[in-house]
C-alpha cells in the first residue's frame, strides 16, 4: 500500500482522442519549431536478445535534446537504403522491457520492433520516459492503485499525474538530427504521430504493431484502445477483457502504466 493522498475527485472521466489530449482535463498545444539537435556518438554494439534473435545496431547520442534526457537510437538494418526508415518511439519500461512484465506488452512491443526494423531499416528511439513519462517509482505506485481497482490512466491522474505525460520533442529532434524527417512509423498510438507531424516530421505511414494479448495484460490493452485511441482490435480486447475485469481488485485485470 502507498502512503500518499489518494484523490478520487474526477477519476472515470473519459479521455478524448491522443491527437488533441495531453492531460485529462486541458489542451496543451505541442509546438511546430524545434531547436536543432546534433548526434554526439555512433557505437556499433552486437545485440543478442532473451530469446536468441541477434542483430547489430548502431546506437546513437545526441546533444541539444530539449529535455536533457539521456535518449538513445538504435539504427538497425540499412535505414539509408529504404525509401522510407521505419522508426518505433518506444518509451523506456524496465520491468516489461529488462523483467519481462506481463504487465504491459512492452516487451514483445520492443522485440518485434527491433527484428522488423533489422529488416526493413530504420530506428528504435529508445525513450526516458518510463511510465508515460512519471517515473519509476510513480509508476509502481500506480499499479498499487490498479491492484485497488484503477485503471492505468486514472492511476496516473490519482497521483497527481496527467493521463500521459510523454512529449516528443525529442524524438523529432533526433530524427530531423538523423536526416529521417520523412518515415513509416510503427506504432498503435495516434498522439505520437499527431505530435511527430506538428514537430516537423512527415508521417507517410502508421503500422500498428502486433497485438501482443495474454490473459494478464488484456484487461490494460482494452483500456489503451477504448480510452487512448490505440489501434489494438477493442471489440476483441474486450470480449477477452472482461473476464479478467471480473477477477477482483487483486487480480490481474489492473495493469501497467508503460505504453506506446
């Protein structure tokens, strides 16, 4: 059990669509000029993957990033030689991405991103946002709130938080530092390509991902498709979701805050 305040006022409220919200109850506009970053280092490391799948990327720093996060890209395959580089956002999870949570999905998200990729070339932009962007420590008292019956946005807002808290200017910044202002995104999350198109970016595509469904994370990707807008079957999602809903306040229907 955490030991902070647990506010109920304005917990249930719907969401609008991630192309327009950046908090539950306010707009905060996402603005078109971005300052200019610049890439600090190129490291070629091998990867070899918890399930034997081995690559090589090239992974790149940078300096500039507005937010002084310490952001990586993985460059994998041969981006220069695609028409267009698929590029994931993924956001940092240590306990689905390192742990293998079953939480969230992650982890199978970050997966196949990084063997597509492999071979179509493009970047993963591996992003400090973990937990929608509240932190770690947040984040495992959100799921304290989601083992009490919240869902994993209304966590969030129970803390203090907005819903989602991630910005990408970042992001934009390392690909226009790239030179990959024109790309196929991979991704279920309409906000993220909303807030790449209004930073610069292009978007010619969005790919959803797989859907990576278990009987422990359904309940939260349902919660993702029917309050966040994520391109995740929702019809399906809830059909298998409620059961899990049904398990009680301790059961594994009240999952992660980390997502795409």
């Amino acid at each position: 059990m955490i030991d902070r305040p647990y506010p109920v006022t304005g917990l249930g409220t719907p969401l609008t669509r991630p192309s327009t919200w950046r908090g539950a109850e306010r707009l905060v506009p996402v603005t078109g000029a971005v300052q200019a970053a610049a890439i600090r280092r190129r490291i070629r490391i091998p990867l070899r993957l918890a399930d034997d799948y081995s690559t090589t990327a090239i992974v790149v720093s940078f300096t500039g990033l507005t937010d002084a996060q310490q952001h990586v890209a993985l460059e994998l395959g041969r981006p220069a030689a695609a028409r267009l580089p698929l590029v994931r956002l993924h956001s940092e999870c240590l306990t689905g991405d390192v742990f293998g949570s079953q939480r969230c999905d992650c982890g199978p998200q970050l997966r196949e991103a990084v063997e597509r990729i492999t071979k179509h070339g493009g970047y993963v932009l591996y992003l400090r946002q973990e937990g929608r962007g509240i932190g770690l420590y947040d984040k495992l008292d959100a799921y304290a709130l989601q083992d009490r019956g919240l869902d994993t946005y209304d966590a969030n807002l129970a803390l203090g938080h907005r819903a989602d808290e991630r910005d990408y200017t970042s992001a934009a910044q390392m690909l226009h530092a790239l030179g990959a202002n024109r790309i196929v995104l991979l991704s279920n999350n309409p906000d993220k390509g909303a807030q790449l198109a209004r930073l610069g970016i292009t978007i010619a595509r969005q790919m959803p991902t797989a859907l990576h469904l278990t009987g422990a994370n359904a309940a939260y990707l349902a919660t993702k498709a029917r309050r966040g807008g994520h391109d995740l079957l929702s019809r399906s999602l809830e059909g298998v979701a409620e059961p899990h809903r049904q398990a009680g306040p301790l059961g594994p229907a009240h999952l992660g805050t980390e997502g795409l």
